[in-house]
DNA sequence: CATGAATGAGGGTTCATTCAT
DNA sequence: TATGAATGAACCCTCATTCAT
C-alpha cells in the first residue's frame, strides 16, 4: 500500500490520505522552485495550507516529505503509463504508439522527472532503493510493452537495453532541455528517436 | 582561463592553484559521499587539509567551491575526451574506438558526472549558465568525432542526436548503475550500445 | 504604532509586545555594560530568559534589537516628559520647574542617553532617520513647555536654541559625568544652568 | 609624549612616527565612514598604504589604532585652540573672538569630534580615561581663556560650567548638525550662543 | 623591516523538530 | 486533531592576530 512507509500519529487513514495530497502537492512546487534541501518544513506547511504542527502529525522527519514526493511522482506515472500500455495491443505500429505516448508523458512530467535524479540522493538508504524498485518497476513495464509489439524474439538483454534508452532518452527530453529543446520540436525529437530505435530493432529494414 | 571566476584575497596565482587543487579534491571526495548540501564547509577545509580560514583565503562563499568541482570535473573529462578523439583518425571503425574510450572514461568518472547532474541546480543563474555551457562544447566534440569518422554525411539534426544520446548513456551507465551494472559487464555494454548506434547509422546511410 | 517597524513571525501581538519588553530590558543591560557591537545575540536572549531561536521568533537581525532599544528609550522619555509638561501651567516661575523636571529625568535616565549617542550611528540610514524624528520630537516639546512658561513673545530662533541648549546640558550631564559630577551635585548643576538659562531670557527680554 | 602609550616591535622612532601619521590618517577616512567596529585592521592597513603584517609591527592590537586615532584629534584640537588663546589678549571683546574661534574650530572637526563621542567607550578603562584626561585638559583650556577675558573675578564653578556649555555647544553643532544646521547657519549660531553666553556673564557680574 | 598567507574562535542567523495548549 | 511558540544544534562566514619568509 502507498506510504506505508511513512508513519503519522493521526488514526484517521481518510484524513491521512487527505493531508498528505494536500502535503504532496505543496511540496512538489516548492522542490520544482528551489529543490529540496532550499525549501523548509514551513514553506512546505504554508503551502500545503496547514501548520507547521499539522505536517509534523502526518511525517515524522523532512525526509519523509521528500519520499512521499518522490513515491508520489512515480505512482502518476506508472499510472500513465499503464493507461498507454493497456490501450495499445501487441502489434509492431503500437510499439511506435507506446514510445511517442511515453515521451509526452515524459514532456508533460519533465520538472517531475528532474526532482527524482536530483534529490533521490537525499534519501535515506532504505527509502532510496525503495523508490529505486519503482524506478526498476516502470522499466520493467517499457521492456513488456516492447516485447509484446515484436514480431519476433529478441534477446533479453537487447530489449531491456532498448528499454532503457528508449527510458532515459524520455529523461533526456527533459533534463537537457537547455539543449535539446532548442534544437528539436517534441515531434522531431521523438520521430528521430523512433527512428533510431527502429533501426535497431531492423523493423525498418522490412517497413 | 580557468577558475578566473571565483576571486581569492590570496594574490600569488601559482599558490591559488595549488590550494585550490587540495579543495577541489577534498570537496570532491565529500561531495561523492554525502552531496553538497550535506557537506559543511569546516569538512572541505579540513578534508583539503587547512582550516576554515584559509579556506575562505581562496574563495567567497560555498557556492564557490562547487562551481570549482564542477568546472574541474568538466575539465578533467574535456582534456581526457580530446585525447581520445585525437588519438583516432577519421574513420567509420575509429568511431567505434571513439564510443569505446568515451564509454570507458564515463565509467571512471561516474561520480563525478553523478554529481553533476545532482548539484549543478544549487549553482545560482549565472554560474550555472558557465557550466552548462561546457556541457554544450562537450556534446560538441563528440559530435565532431562523428561527423569525422562517418564515411559520407549525415542531416546534423541526426548527428546532434546521436551524440547525445551515446553522451547519456554514457552518463546512465554511471547514474542508473544500481540497474544496469547487474545485467551488464561494461564490455558488454558498450558493445550492445554500439551495435544499436552503427545499426541506426547504417539505416541513415541507405536513406 | 510603537515598534511596527520591526517584523515578528509570531502572530499573537500580545506575546509580541511581552516578549519585545523582555528583549529590550535585557538588551538595555547589555549595552550599558559593553555597548552595542560588544554584545552577542547569544547574550541578549539569554538576558532575556529566552533561548537564541526565540529571539530570533521576535526581530529579524541584531540590528532590530538596537532599534527596539533606541525605540524604548524615547519612548520612556516622551511618556515622562509628557508627564512633566501637562503638570505645569503656563508660567515663568513652572519654566523652572520643567527645566528641572528635565534635568531630573536626564539624570535618571544617563545610561540610556548614552546610548542613543554612541549608538544609533549603528542603524542602518532608515532606522536612524526614524530614530532622529524621536529626537526632533523631543525637542519641539521642550520648546512647546518653553514657549508656554514665557510671559512674552521670543523670536523662534531663540527659543529653538534655548530648546536645544537645554536639551543637551541635560544630557551632558550624564556623559560628561567623569568631569562634572565630580564638581557639582546634581541640585548645583541644575541651579546654576537655571541661573544662566533665566539671564538669557532677561537679557532678551529687554533687547 | 605622544603616543608612547603604544608599544612598536620597530626601534626607529623617526619610522615609528611616520607610519602611525599614515596609519591615523587612513584608519581616522574609515572611522568617519563607517566607525570602529565596522572597519577591519585590513582596510586600515590598505588605507594607510602598507600591509597588514607593517600595520601590526606598529600597534598591538586594534584598539591601539583607535587610541591614536583619539589622541591624534585631541592633539590637533589642543594645537589649535592654544593658537586661538595666545593670539587673543585678556578683555571682552576678545573672549568673543575666543569662543567664535573655538566655535569654527568645532565646525571644522565636527566628524572627529563624532568619533570622540562615538567610539571612546570601545577603548580599555586605561586607555579610556587617559583620553578623557585631554579632555579635562581643553576644558581647562577655555577656562583660563574665558577668565582671563573676563574684567572682574567669578565663581571657579561659574567658569567651569560656562567652558564646559560652550564646549559642548561647539560639540552640538557637529553631532546634531542635522537639526541646527537646517535652521541655522554657522555665523548665526555663534551669534546666538555668544549672546546668551554674554547675557549669563553680565548677570553674574552684576551678582 | 615588510609582507601576506594561515589560523580558528566566535558571530549572526536558520530551521527541523517538539510539545503545551 | 490542529496550532504555533519555543528550542538549540549547526551552519556559513569574518576578522584580529601571528609568524615564516
């Protein structure tokens, strides 16, 4: 169950789940402003529309914040990315659907996506690999929706390296976009980029 | 030149370097272990092998010193990345050399390119805007490498791409280690890595 | 309103008010003692019996302390000299008491006339000019009283100077003590500025 | 002798002399800008044109520069007031020219009068009344020159309290500058202060 | 004598966390 | 449950003073 992790002193687990939205959402825009470390147990409090006392009766250190965040960010978009793989059946053209559905789902999370490569480092360790297990989690589900739109077997190794380019190259999109974005549309980046993979793959020798 | 941004009440210039060369390297070592935030300047001087003071003989405030481990970081992989491209002639086999030696320096420096992606956003504006930049010459000269061992040309939206895209994972290798470096020795890595760029440049080649 | 110009992250302005008068009586010992650059903000929160993170509940800087101080000392005095003012009626003879009131009040309050003198130069050019009006204010009411108390019409001038003459052998008084209370009582020194202040309006008077 | 309260680790006095005249001078520009405390030993030394190392071969501590400093502007006043007194014979008429003098005077140094004020209570008890020891001095000075001036004998205390009003009031005219010197330009405030000084005088006289 | 790099105690200020109401 | 005043460890940075060259 989500945020298990994280205990509160209130009993109420309706009020919990409130407060930590309401906690979740405040937090997110400040880390996306200043970053974890430059944002204060009372900014996130303010902003979440509660005191400083409240927060602390539903986290029990800073941290806590920063995990619930971070669980947060990937608990959307695993659910995105669910809602993408399920509506595409396995068919080699759904494969090209699913990787342009992924990267605007990456476009529309960029700030999202930069917040976990910058401040999972600030986690405890036990909490880091937790959120790592997720990150783990989603690509497992890339290299599915891969392997169920190839016409035939690849080697293992060679999706779950594709499904990690193709992840990152969605990351990319976001924490270079100093670079890439002023070089490419979101539509040019992603038709290279399905290009390139496709050669990969050598669907395009046939196509 | 570098380092002229950052001002030191000290005036000899060959010991500014040298004191900052024990910085740069005590910073480092802390930054790898705990980030920056984490890391008190009483823990660089002391790392580094002076006191506070002297400390702040050769800089100004904290920031300081993390603009001066990331620019070092950027000079380090800078002068070892133009040894490699120059050590190899233009030639479709010597970009493979080239994407080897560059895949072999990112996993020596993989903390240090880790704190880069981490720490830079603590950098203000201005500062950061310098570091970023050297980011951009480094994509560069990896772009020149590929443009000059390709047999014939290429759009350069797809090279530019490419670069990037072999400049990350580059990078993942190091920052998502804790998922790839179980499914792949390095050697491994490269070589699959390689086999997806020369296949998506073969591709290009026949279009 | 009193001390408006210093904010507080304390809301209830009751607390603000009880704790501002610890803070000032502290910080008033303190700087009689060793001044205002000699004392830490440590040292006034503990005068105060509260902790360091407390006071820092109540001001925003060490300078806000000096100002609440600087603030509190003209208050103290305009409430007294008020007082002595209204109880005199309009009359030569109630010319002399005010004057001696005055010099009383000064005598009383030595340590704090110091205070402003060696330290409001401390505040920042704002505060200082906020402080300068108290002192402008205070004058205008000894000139008031002066007025009052003279059978006849001076011209503005004189009265301004007298005013002011006045005002400063009351705080002479106290911060040239080491010279003249070694010479005069208290009572000798009042009798004898009276004589020389009464001559000036003589003087004047027949001119 | 001046100065011979402050030890040296340098034996040429002919040296010694020079470099403290230096040193008053730069440290005397940074008090009347930003006071003792705000000022660094650095920037005095700067100011004075030498190092920090030449600075502390001269001093010991940095309460010594403001001895010097202190003493340096009772010197210069002493000086020029004794110019004043012997170029005036004993009689009425030149009392006035005394203290219209010492008035100019006072309005020539307000800024180092300010000091006197400001920053004696930084010095040590010793040092401290070894200053206010000159003080004593000049008050004498205009003591002797009032009595001298004046036809017929007075009460010691009638002179002591005259010179020490005078005194002040050419103090005043510096430190309150930004109140009298809006209403008053410097002519018209020695006439004024004369007039009373002269009212006080024909009134005892006549006692 | 002159220099300026080195030192570290100490200062002002912040902020995560607690707890009485 | 909710509040926000209270706490104090810890942070960044300064600066008077020393001493080797």
């Amino acid at each position: 169950m989500k945020d298990n992790k994280v205990l509160s002193s209130v009993k109420d687990e309706e009020l919990i789940r409130k407060r930590r939205d309401q906690m979740i959402k405040g937090a997110l825009t400040l880390f996306k402003e200043k970053g974890f470390h430059r944002t204060t147990t009372r900014e996130i409090a303010k902003e979440s529309g509660f005191s400083i006392g409240t927060l602390y009766e539903y986290i029990r250190t800073k941290e806590d914040v920063l995990y619930l965040v971070c669980d947060s960010i990937h608990g959307e978009v695993k659910k995105r990315l669910e809602v993408v793989v399920e509506r595409n059946q396995a068919s080699t053209e759904n494969l090209g659907n699913v990787i342009t559905s992924f990267f605007h789902l990456m476009d529309e999370m960029q700030e999202e996506i930069l917040i976990l490569y910058q401040e999972v480092k600030s986690l405890s360790k036990e909490t880091r690999s937790a959120i790592l297990q997720k990150e783990r989690e989603m690509a497992t589900m890339l290299e599915k929706a891969i392997t169920a739109s190839l016409p035939n077997a690849l080697p293992k190794q060679d999706i779950t390296l594709l499904a990690n380019n193709i992840m990152i190259q969605g990351h990319m999109w976001g924490f270079r976009r100093w670079m890439l974005q002023k070089e490419f549309t979101l539509e040019q980046y992603i038709q290279k980029q399905l290009q390139f993979a496709f050669s990969a793959l050598r669907i395009n020798k046939v196509k």
